[in-house]
C-alpha cells in the first residue's frame, strides 16, 4: 500500500469515528488493522486519534511493523496483548486532556473476557475513558475496493481459474476427492500465492449435497456430478470460484438440476449492477427457482463480498439492504442440494461497476452440464 493510500484510509476512519462522536477507535479484527496499516502480523491492534496513530503489538513484531506500517508509531506491548491496550489507551487519554475519552471498539471482534480484562485495566487509570461499540465501522470502509485492491483479487482469480481447467482434466473414475483437492493446492501455491484463500471443496456424488464439505478419500465413480469450490489469496486479496462437472454418463434429472442452476445465475448476474440491493439481486436467482418448485433445495444467500476476506460485506441474500455501489465486489453463486443425488453449485466472482457488472472468473461454465472423465 502506498504511503497517500494508507493516509487516504486513515482520513476516512477519523472522519467516521468522528462522525459518531468518538475521540478515538480500537482497530483488533487483523483484517482490518491490515486494512489501514498494511501490518499483517498475527498480533497487532491499532489505536488511532484525530492526531495519532500507534500500531501496538509485541517484541516479534517491533521490525516487522516498522517496515509494513512506516506511518504508524509503535507501541511495544508485553506478550499480553490486551495490558498492552490498556497502556495504549491510557497514554493517549492523558495527553487528550481532561474529560473523559470516548474510544470505539469491535465489539464484532473482541471478546467479552478481552473486553472485561481490558475495562478491570483501565479502571485503575487515572484518566477516564469509556470503550463504546463503533458497529463493523472499519468494515464500510472497506466495500468499495480500489484499483490496486481490484488487481490483486483479478490475479488471484486468474490463478484460480487456471487451477480448476487443470484439475477438471484429471478426473477419472478411481481418483479420489482427497487427490483432487490436494492437486488444486499444488497448482495454485506453484503459482506463487500468498495462500489459498479457503481449503478447497471437492464434493462427489451424493456428498455434492452438502455446500460445505470437506475431501475425503471417496473415489469418484461414472455417474457422479461433482463439485468444485476453491479460491487463491494474492497481496492479502482473496478470490472465490465454484464449477459442477459430471463423470458421465449423465442423467435427465441431472442436466436438469445443472440447466436451472445456470439459468438462475444468469438471471442474478443480469440484475446486479448499480443501485440494486443485495436482496434485489438474491430475489432475481431465488423467484426462478421457486417458480420451478426447487426452492427449498436452494438454503443459503445468492452471494458474499470478497476482499481481504473470502466471506465479508456486502452479502446477496433475502434481508441485504445494502445498496451495490462501484468497486464492490461480490460472488454470485446459486445452488440446488438435493439429499441422496448430489449438489450443482456455480459460482462467478463479480465486480460492480458504473454501467454495470464485471464478470472476473472465467473458467468455462457451458449451458449444459459438463462431462468430463
């Protein structure tokens, strides 16, 4: 992150803490201390004024922090990460003067032992602070992706999506889950990613009805339809792919069950764009599905935000009121999971833009449903 970016960051997040009458914000979620200080370590909180910002961990990271986060003071706190909050905020309220200081916390994040430990700190202080809950404060800030953010989650996608035309093309009948997946993670690290942004889904047969789960060592066999969840994390940016093939032969119910699946994507993808809300854009996929007396196959929201997270806002999902702005980037990823035939899930990672939707995944998803094998 460059230096004008971090400060532009820093700019928003006073400006809306202040906005809601706080004199300072507690920044614990490590998604978001990254977010405005570029510090990845896995012990790190931010705490940040109208004239300060301090980034406070411990010795292990004293020389990273410095280098990842140059704009931020450093606080060296003991191996106890919340004393070391405690001495932070206790410091800053002395030099804010008398009154007492408001600090905003995520309270989404903390937990209630780190904020009882944190309050017994501080209550022995003597100059008052009150910790409020700021809300998912930092997370708003986040939404809207910027071209450098938008790079990073296209290169993880174009990692994934050649990392799927791979895999696609070593099932056999006889290779087992466990393979397959384990090759997605070869292929994919080969490439040079930070990570992958999730352990990868590689459900066969009837284990396709479950949206989440994990490799085992069940061979595929002909017949089965199989499903494929996987994602790359590049410069800290995840993405997010899902494609169903089949190893033939392939029924009547299961090309029907694929065919409604791609059509209620296509729908979906029609009406997402600028001004809609998520719930607008779940309802085009969700309504297509009812209509076709499927819908109670269909159990999960139409989508997710993608970002420094692989799951975070905004969501695509019946009570998602968020208005879709540019620069945000969701996934688009209906599904049918039918208990003792197996799931179709297809899943494209999208960025909204001014005239519309940009489709970034493009590993081939054909009308009809794919045979490989």
């Amino acid at each position: 992150m460059s230096e004008a970016g971090r400060d532009s960051r820093l700019a928003r997040a006073r400006a809306a803490a202040a906005a809601r009458g706080l004199g300072a914000l507690l920044v614990t979620k490590p998604p978001n201390v990254t977010y405005l200080s570029g510090f990845v370590g896995s012990a790190g909180a931010l705490l940040i004024s109208a004239e300060t910002a301090t980034l406070i961990s411990d010795f292990r990271y004293q020389t990273q922090a410095q280098e990842e986060a140059p704009s931020f003071a450093f606080f060296r706190s003991p191996r106890n990460i919340v004393q070391g909050l405690a001495a932070a905020i206790a410091d800053l309220a002395e030099q804010d003067g008398p009154g007492r200081l408001r600090i905003g916390f995520e309270a989404q994040h903390m937990t209630c032992a780190a904020r009882d430990e944190l309050h017994a700190a501080l209550a022995g202080k003597p100059a008052p602070v009150s910790l409020e809950a700021a809300g998912e404060l930092v997370e708003q800030l986040r939404l809207r992706k910027e071209p450098a953010e938008l790079e990073a989650i296209r290169r993880a996608a174009r990692i994934t999506d050649a990392a799927f035309e791979h895999v696609r093309g070593l099932v056999r009948p006889g290779v087992t889950e466990r393979e397959l997946a384990a090759e997605l993670d070869y292929v994919m690290k080969r490439q040079g990613v930070d990570r992958l942004a999730f352990d990868p889904v590689v459900a066969s047969g009837p284990r396709g009805a479950l949206p989440h789960a994990k490799p085992t060592d069940r061979p595929v066999a002909p017949g089965d339809l199989i499903v494929f969840d996987l994602g790359a994390s590049v410069n800290g940016y995840s993405s997010d792919l899902t494609r169903t093939v089949a190893l033939g032969p392939v029924t009547d119910r299961q090309e029907e069950i694929y065919r409604l699946v791609w059509e209620a994507q296509r729908r979906a993808l029609e009406a997402l764009g600028p001004g809609r809300t998520g719930s607008q854009v779940d309802e085009a996929a969700r309504a297509y599905l009812n209509e076709a007396g499927f819908g109670e196959y269909f159990g999960h929201g139409l989508g997710h935000g993608v970002g420094l997270e692989t799951h975070e806002a905004p969501r695509l999902a019946p009570e998602a009121e968020t208005v879709l702005a540019p620069g945000m980037v969701v996934t688009v990823e209906p599904g049918l999971y039918l208990p003792g035939l197996g799931g179709v899930r297809i899943e494209d990672l999208c960025v909204v833009t001014e005239e519309g939707v940009e489709i970034v995944s493009t590993a081939d998803k054909p009308a009809r449903l794919p045979v490989v094998g």
